[in-house]
C-alpha cells in the first residue's frame, strides 16, 4: 500500500544494532568486521610493537565501545576481538604467524597490575552497563522513569528478577547486577527500596554478611528497610534462637532500633571513588582489584621510545625470542650463543655472555667501577653505588645497552642465515 520495501532485523540505528528480539552472535561479527577494515588501511608489519601498542589503545579498543555501553556483547564476539587485536599486536598487518609470547590476559590489565594497559573489552563492557544502574537508582530523566515504572516499580534493585518476558536489554542489565552492588552502598532516606538484609545501608557491610547466622534462619528474607521498621524492626526465625544467636539479634536490634527512616528517596553511594558518584573508571579499576600489584614504575616512568619499554617489559615477562626460548616453543635450530658457544638465555645474552661482559666492564671503566653487574637485580645495586646521583638515567642507560646487544644478536643471526 504504501510502496515500502519490507525491512528485516535487526535494522541500524546510529551504527547500532537494534532489533525486536535478542540479538544473536552473527549480528554483532559486524563489530570484528569493524576492526578487520580498520586494520586493512594501516601498514601494520612498518610499525614498532610501540606504534602498534598505540593504536590498539587508541583506535581499536575504542571502536566497540559505543554499543559496549549499551548491550552485553557476547562472549564470542569478545574473544574474536581479542584475537584480532592479540594478531595485530604480535604480527602487524601480515599474515605470517609470529609467536604470541605474553598471554594476552596479562597485556590485557592495566599498568599498575603489570600489564601493558590495553583494556581488557569484556570487563570494560560490564563497567559500561553497570552505569545503567547508578541512573536507574540515582538519576532522573525519561529512560529512568520508564524504566522504573515497568521493570523496578516499588522494589529494591537487588529483589528484581529474570524474566523471558522482559527487554534483553533490561536482562542483560540483570546479568550485570551482581558487580555494582559489590561497589555501592545505600543511603536510607524512607526506606523503600533498599534491603534489610542483602544492601549495604547501616556501614559499609550488608547485615546478611554482618549476621550470616540470624539471616540462614530468618522468616524476613526479601524485606526493605521501610517495611521492617513499620513493623517496628521485629524479625521472625523458623528456629529457636541458642544464647549465642541470642547475642547477636541483640546487636542487631541496637543497631536497627536507634535508626530514624526520613522522607525523600533512598539514594545510593559509590565506595569505590572519592566522590561518592559511580564512574566507569573506578569500576573498570576494581575488576583487579584482587590482583597483585606490578607496577613497574622503572620502565613506564623512564623517558623513553615506547618501543623500547616494551621490550624492557617483555625481558622483565622472559619473553624475547633468546635460543631458549625459541626451543620451548618448537624451534629446532642451533641453541648456542653466535659469541661464545654457550647456551643462550636472557640472562646470558645480557650479562653473562663474553660480548655482554666486554660492554658491561667497559662501561665499569667510565664510572670508575672495579666490577660488573651479572644480574638485572645486581645491576641497580651496582649503579647505585657507582652513579648515586643519576637515578633517572639508570633505566635508559640499561634499556640503551640491552636493545644494542640484542640488535648485534639479530643482526649476527640473520648475517649467519645468508
Ligand atoms: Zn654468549
């Protein structure tokens, strides 16, 4: 009737999937083709590992995060955006398979943790959708106030359940749940959407956790503030309380009876930030938060070419292609050193190979050094004791000497192959 071609979904809205249903792993390959053709234009194989590190920082690791901030990509989806990274990093645009030293979930965290700081997109995804809570439970607007009158009504967010009827978008919000709460706190004004027991409201702990036992064998499970204190705070148990459960529902009660509900809306708290107000940042950031620190100040602070921190982060990994190396990996060529015969490793190639002593004890000479370092733990005693003053020169100084041995070695190697 009205001469329309008939569409299909999903159909694009502002670059964005959008369709009546949930969107399948085959209409999100669109963001992988997306990377694929970025790539296509960038002479990849001319670029260092910094130059590349670059880009993948700055231009591909940004392409999806748009629809990141709106849907939970698939997990699919995620790991064929790591591999085309992961390729790109390791090998440039050329097809020939080079080795991947370093596992990519260690490139993948951030600086401080011991990575090279790409982010890691499906953590970076969760952080962009738990945002999507702090506006359902802070913020005011349209989206908000739908959202409230369809999916929260009068419930608190941690009541609110899977349903196969509700928007895939409000599910996969669901799926995402679990990471805010950890983050954020409640503070009680009327008392109606915030749990008694599962949120946080009265310290930084929720009394579930702060009360295990009381709470296994509570009647009240799903109760908010606002009805507890209307029936002024009583709990019910299916069991008889022993004396010590009997101390704690105590506590508890000195805890509950001294608080005042007030009027306006119960309002959430960010812990994780100074401000008090959720940020992608600090989510994102808490993803490692159990991981140990790393954070190589040496390397990331030294004025450097980031080509060449990299390479100082990957002698730290034990992960440049020496002999031994390549011999674990399934290399069947000559393992000894070109210099001296002698097996080559890290180690050896840097500080105890006869090359490497002749420019170490040179270099002992100039600062009036009656020994050489045998060791990267041994060298920054060694400096300090005999250039005490040039602390800042230390890494470039090391970083110099150990990427002219290792540019002597390729160059002997590819001199023997000819
Ligand atoms: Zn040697």
């Amino acid at each position: 009737m009205f001469n329309c071609a008939m569409g299909v979904w999903p159909i694009k809205y502002l670059g964005v999937p959008v369709s009546g249903s949930r969107l399948h792993v085959k209409d999100w390959l669109i963001l992988d083709e997306k990377l694929l053709k970025r790539l296509d234009g960038w002479k990849g194989s001319a670029l260092s590992i910094g130059g590349r590190t670059t880009l993948i920082k700055t231009c591909l690791s940004s392409i999806p995060i748009y629809c990141m901030s709106m849907y939970l990509i698939p997990k699919t989806i995620h790991k064929k955006m790591d591999c085309t990274r992961k390729r790109f990093f390791w090998q440039g645009g050329g097809m020939k398979k080079k080795y991947h030293l370093v596992k990519w979930c260690k490139i993948a965290k951030p600086k401080q943790k011991g990575g090279l700081g790409i982010h890691d997109l499906r953590k970076m995804n969760l952080s962009l959708l738990c945002k999507w809570w702090w506006k359902v439970e802070k913020g005011e607007g349209l989206w908000q106030e739908i959202v409230r009158k369809k999916y929260v009504k009068q419930n608190c967010s941690s009541h609110l359940k899977y349903k196969a009827t509700n928007s895939p978008v409000w599910n996969d919000l669901l799926k995402v749940r679990e990471y805010y709460l950890k983050g954020r706190v409640m503070v009680v004004g009327n008392g109606k959407i915030t749990d008694f027991w599962l949120d946080p409201w009265c310290g930084a702990a929720a009394l579930k956790d702060k009360f295990p036992d009381l709470y296994i064998i509570c009647n009240e499970k799903f109760c908010s503030v606002a009805s507890m204190a209307q029936r002024g705070w009583r709990l019910t148990f299916r069991r008889w309380l022993d004396e010590e459960k009997q101390n704690q529902l105590r506590r508890l009660q000195d805890i509950t009876t001294s608080f005042a509900l007030g009027r306006e809306r119960d309002c959430p708290r960010w812990i994780w930030g100074k401000t008090g107000r959720f940020s992608v940042k600090s989510m994102y950031k808490h993803f490692f938060s159990e991981e140990a620190n790393e954070p190589n100040k040496k390397i990331w602070k030294t004025k450097l070419p980031l080509k060449i921190k990299i390479f100082m982060w990957l002698i730290q990994q034990n992960s440049i292609l020496t002999k031994d190396n390549l011999l674990k990996r399934g290399w069947n060529g000559d393992s000894k050193c070109m210099f001296c015969r002698e097996d080559e490793s890290i180690i050896h190639l840097f500080f105890e190979c006869s090359m490497a002593k002749y420019v170490w004890s040179m270099v002992a000479m100039v600062v009036g050094g009656d020994c050489r370092p045998s060791s990267f733990d041994q060298f920054w005693y060694w400096v300090k004791i005999f250039m005490p003053r040039a602390e800042k020169f230390h890494m470039v100084g090391l970083a110099g000497i150990c990427w002219a041995l290792w540019k002597l070695e390729i160059l002997c190697a590819l001199k023997r192959k000819r």
